[in-house]
C-alpha cells in the first residue's frame, strides 16, 4: 500500500516531467536546443508508476524518449537541460543530447536513438544480475514500435530461455512516428505478443500512475523473486508530435482530445483532493515548487558553458594509444 | 618453445583469463557442448560449466546486444559470432551500440566487450560466407580491431582483449586455424595493442599485411629473396590502434611500401594505410605505394574463380616488382 506521502510523491514527480518538458519545447523554439527531441507530456504515469516502483540499485535502461524515464529515476533536472542545450555541465558533458541521457549513478543506462536497440542489452544487464546472482532487477522501457523489431523477439526469447530478471515496459502510445499501430502491427494488443516466448503479459492503463505503480509493485516482486521475465503493455498517449518538428497531421483533433481528458495528472490530483490527502493551496505550492526547479534548471543550463573543444576527443575510449585522434 | 596451433592458442588464452577472472565468461552459437564450430571453445564447458560457456541461440544481434549489457554491469563477456559474416547481422549493436555508447554518455561507462569472429575466404563457401570486412570497422571510432597472424600473438593479443577496457573486435581468420607456431606458456606474456611486429626484415620494400595475408607477405618475400630484392614484412596486428611509427618508420628506410589485405581493394584498410603513408613520406617515396586486395566481386564458389578473386603471394610479388624493378 502506497502513503499518503508517497502518492504525492508520485504527483510531484510527473508534474516536474510535465513542466520540465514544456520548458524543453519553449527552450527548442528558441534553439537553445537543438536536434532530435522527443517529449514525454502525457506518458508521465508510465516512468513515474513504473520506476518508482524499483529499488535505488536495479537497473533501468530506455528508449529515444527518454527524458521521463531519467526525470522518473532521480535525475538531476539542471544536467537534464544543460544536457540538452548542449552544454559542459550537461549528465553526458553534452556528447548525447536529448535521446542519449544515461545517468550511470542512478543506474540509469540511457536512451538509445535505434528503436528496439536497448532490448537486448537489458537482458544483458539482467544475464550479469543472473550471472552474480544479486538479486536486482532490469526494468527495459520502449514503445510500441520496437515490438515489431527483430531485436524485440530476439530479447523476449533470450530472457525466458535464460530466466533473467527483466521487466519489459512497453509504452503503447499507439503511434510509431505517423504510423497507426493498427497498420505496423499484424498484432496491436502489444501484451499478447509475451506469450509467443512464454512470458506472462499484463496491460495496464498507462495514463493512471496508481495502477503503472500497483500492477508493477507486483511485477517487479514477481521477477525478483525469480519468477523469470515479464511484459507489460502501458496503454498511454503522447500529447505532442513524435519530436519537436511534426506537426502530428495524422491523429484526429478529437482522438487527442478524447486523451487528454484522461490526463494522468489532473487525474491523480482529483483522487488526492476528493480523498483529503491534497487540498487546493498544497497543489497551488506543488507547482510553485515544480516551477522554481525549472527555473533553475533553464538558467542553469543556459548559463553553463558550452564543451571545451578539446573535450571533442575525450570518451571514446577507456584506453587511449597514440593513433587515437588528440587534440 | 612448443609449437600448438592458432585454434589451441586461442583456447589457451580463453581458459587462462577465464581462471584469471570470474567475471569472464564465453557465450555463442555452439560454443559450449559442441565445443565451437573451430574448435576454439574446446573443453571450456567441462572445465567451467554451463554459466561460463554459454550456448546461445542463432540471434547475432542479441549476442552481441546481451554482452553490451552485461558488460555494462560489471562483466566481462567474451561472445563469439561465429564467423564475420554474422557480425553484419549484428551491426547495429555493434557499431550503433559497442563503439558510441561510451562516448555518447560522455564517459559515464566503459563496456568491456571482446567479440571473436573468423573472417576469410578461400575455403570455397562463395559469397556471403567469406568476408574480410575489416575495415568497415576501422572505419568506425570506439571499437578496437584485433586481427592476428600467428598463434603466439592470437594467445597474447586475445588476453589483452579480454583484459581491455574497451569494445575489441578480434577477427581469427578460418584458414589459419590449424597454423602451428611457437607460444609461450607464461600466461602473463601479454601482446600489447598497438605496437606493430616486423616478422621479417628486409631493407628494400616493406610489404604491411596482417591476418592470412601475412603469411601470404612471407612467401611473397622468399620469392623475392631469389630475384635478390629484400622485403621486409610488417604485421600491425591491431588494426585500431594503428603502429603508425613502427610503418612510417620501415618504409622511410626501404622507401617502398606493398599494403596487402584479404578484404576488397576499393576503400579497403589499404587505402588508408596508403593514403597516410603518402602524406607522411611522399618527398622519401622511390615509388607509388601499392595496394594489393580483394577484387571487387562477391566471393564466387567455384575454385578456380575463388582463387582469382582473393589476392596471393603472386600478387604481392607483381606489386613489389612494378615499384622495385
């Protein structure tokens, strides 16, 4: 059972997603960042359900959207934007930017811009947990596009055959890019698709961070206890286009509406208030405490410097030889 | 010193570092039972059982995925593709993955990761089995690329793989399997990466070949041993990192430089070696450095169309004598 504090942990955490990301699309329009960006508004229950429901030491592993799942897993806001904007100070000293965010201290081994391609290394990750025999976990998050790669099948069949502790966490939001899932996908209930390598698989209703959380609370258990891998299919929406530069041309204007009235965090509120564990001026302060760590961060960000050039050469390898490039 | 072959000296570097560190284990298509497919895993699942010597299924780019991730935990996988050829099936865990990850998260991870595969032709298997590709690797920055001659530098250079920090792609070659070589016992004498070996000397040519190619190189030299023109063969070993000094340094005395590889001519490591090695000593050249290579064909199957399409001692030689005659 969650505490009172705990579920408004849980609120804090997806309106800092929300707002942070809305700070990114403000910041993107006004290029301070720059390339690929894809927000997570509206898919904020599935990181925060999901992830908060590991230990500190388990691994977590993402997709090009990552930005939730970092923010979702204790990421520092202020290295989250300086990342982005592509400065020093930035989580990857500005060398990844907005779809390769790891934070190897909160066991967050980042995004990956392939999609599908983080799979196989989280059951590799889960092959190390095994091999050790600790008892952590690896919680793998991606959408629903990655099901239809090949790696996908390759990675649910590895980590049955295996018993390895993986959570498969796939965010249907029922876009591949402009790509309907009905047209991707010979199978749409992406859930199904675990039992081909004989793997449970449990839907969930992604856009409520109660249920992400119970229903992974009883996953996570379930794996770490030895109980083999597990899918689960978060049904969820993202409000925006696929990155920064579409324009979404291919959702019906009242499919989003109809999405956004089931909005995870209004929603989570709603339950708080009726409930007596929030009242209106606590929200009121929530959000001022949201938007002062997003002040920060942009200012942070924007006041760090850009990379030294001679930073260009360093991190390729552990070991350096002369041939390697030098500044 | 006892002689033992490439395949056994392999096996004994494997078996070594596996009893050096429990952190290393092996994992692969028919690695473990089978004992793998040349016989390189031989004995290892007797001796370390089936958690260290992992039989996987035929699912290349998940190999090479799955040790990714557990190399970013803590371990140190050792997975073997079998051959090169399935190393394309994998290319995106590999290029995509192995030799950016590192930089991309600014420095936060290391991955060390040592992926076997042979590579080369010349044993009839026709066009998608008999692949030199290694310079589609060089060409990629974050992944070291091992590929080694003998079976002394096989045993020390794969022990310095395993041992490494960092992505290695180490490339056996199919038909040097049962080459028999002098090898040293003392499981610490290492072969660093690197560092370039001359395997003959020689005072008018340098001929640069690695891999089956330099021992092609070798009989290449014999022969022009009898027409009284000493070549000296350099075998780099590590084809990233690159032993520029140990090349520029031969050639700036012999003033003539044969490059021969297995894999196509065109953009092959070859051009590369050529191109720097042109840069660096053009006003010292006697002569246009060569390039001997792969015609740029698909492997063929019958024999005959085979042997004309890899290159040979023949062709060296040819090489050596439009620069030295």
């Amino acid at each position: 059972m969650l505490s009172s504090a705990d579920k408004i942990r849980l609120y804090k955490q997806m309106l800092l997603i929300r707002r942070l990301e809305e700070r990114v699309a403000e910041s993107y329009g006004e290029q301070e960042i720059g390339g690929f960006t894809h927000l997570y508004i509206g898919q904020e229950a599935v990181a925060v359900g999901a992830i908060s429901a590991l230990n500190n030491d388990d691994y977590v592993i993402s997709t090009y959207r990552d930005h939730g799942h970092y923010l979702a897993r204790g990421g520092d806001p202020k290295k989250f934007m300086a990342e982005l904007f592509g400065r020093e100070t930035g989580i990857c000293r500005g060398k990844g930017g907005s779809m390769h965010l790891a934070d190897v201290e909160n066991h967050f081994f980042g995004g990956t811009g392939i999609v599908g391609g983080s799979l196989p290394i989280a059951v590799g990750m889960g092959l190390a947990c095994s091999y050790r025999d600790d008892d952590r976990v690896v919680m793998c998050l991606f959408g629903d596009g990655a099901t239809n790669q090949g790696v996908f099948h390759e990675s649910l069949n590895f980590a049955k055959l295996w018993n390895l502790p993986v959570v498969f966490v796939c965010e249907n939001n029922f876009y591949g890019i402009g790509t309907d899932v009905r047209i991707a996908s010979a199978l749409t209930e992406v859930h199904k698709k675990a039992s081909a390598y004989g793997l449970p698989g449990y839907r969930v209703n992604g856009m409520d961070v109660l249920e992400v959380r119970k229903l992974c609370d009883d996953v996570v258990g379930l794996v770490r206890g030895g109980a083999g891998p597990a899918l689960i299919e978060a049904r969820c929406y993202r409000y925006q286009g696929h990155s920064m530069t579409d324009p979404g041309r291919y959702r019906a204007r009242a499919e989003e509406e109809l999405w956004r009235k089931r909005d995870p965090i209004p929603r989570l509120a709603a339950s708080l208030l009726s409930a007596g564990l929030l009242s209106e001026e606590r929200i009121a302060e929530l959000e001022r405490e949201v938007d002062d760590v997003c002040e920060e961060a942009v200012a942070f960000a924007s006041d760090s410097p850009r990379p030294a050039l001679s930073s260009l050469y360093e991190d390729v390898y552990n070991e350096t030889y002369p041939s390697d490039p030098h500044a | 010193m006892r002689e033992i072959r490439y395949y056994e000296a392999l096996n004994e570097a494997l078996a070594e570092e596996m009893r050096r560190d429990e952190n290393v284990f092996v994992m692969g298509e028919d690695v473990g039972l089978f004992g793998g497919t040349f016989r390189v895993t031989e004995g290892l699942m007797a001796e370390f059982g089936a958690r260290r010597v992992r039989d996987t299924p035929i699912a290349e780019a998940g190999i090479v995925g799955l040790a990714i991730g557990a190399a970013f935990a803590g371990t140190r996988p050792v997975p073997e593709l079998m051959t090169m050829n399935f190393a394309i099936v994998a290319m995106d865990q590999i290029i995509n993955h192995a030799s950016k990850m590192r930089y991309m998260f600014g420095g936060q991870i290391d991955i060390p990761l040592t992926i076997r595969a042979a590579g080369g032709g010349g044993t009839q298997k026709g066009a998608q089995h008999s692949h030199s590709i290694e310079s589609w690797f060089v060409n990629a920055p974050g992944i070291r690329v091992v590929i080694p001659s003998t079976p002394a530098d096989a045993k020390g250079l794969l022990k310095t793989s395993i041992r490494s920090n960092d992505p290695v792609l180490f490339i056996e070659h199919e038909m040097l399997y049962s080459v028999r070589g002098p090898v040293p016992e003392d499981g610490e004498d290492l072969i660093p990466f690197g560092v370039a070996d001359v395997k003959r000397s020689g005072s008018d040519l340098t001929i640069v070949a690695w891999s089956k190619m330099m021992h092609e190189a070798l009989r290449a030299a014999e022969a022009l041993d009898a027409e009284g023109i000493s070549a000296e063969v350099i075998d780099p070993r590590t084809l990233d990192p690159f032993d520029w000094d140990a090349v520029l340094g031969s050639v700036s005395r012999t003033r003539r430089c044969v490059v021969a590889e297995e894999g196509w001519r065109t953009v092959g490591v070859g051009a590369e070696i050529a191109s720097r090695v042109t840069e660096a000593l053009f006003y010292e050249l006697e002569a246009p450095v060569q390039r001997v290579g792969a015609v740029d064909v698909p492997l063929p199957y019958a024999k005959n169309l085979e042997a004309a399409a890899l290159p040979n001692a023949q062709d060296i030689v040819r090489a050596a004598l439009k620069i030295t005659t």
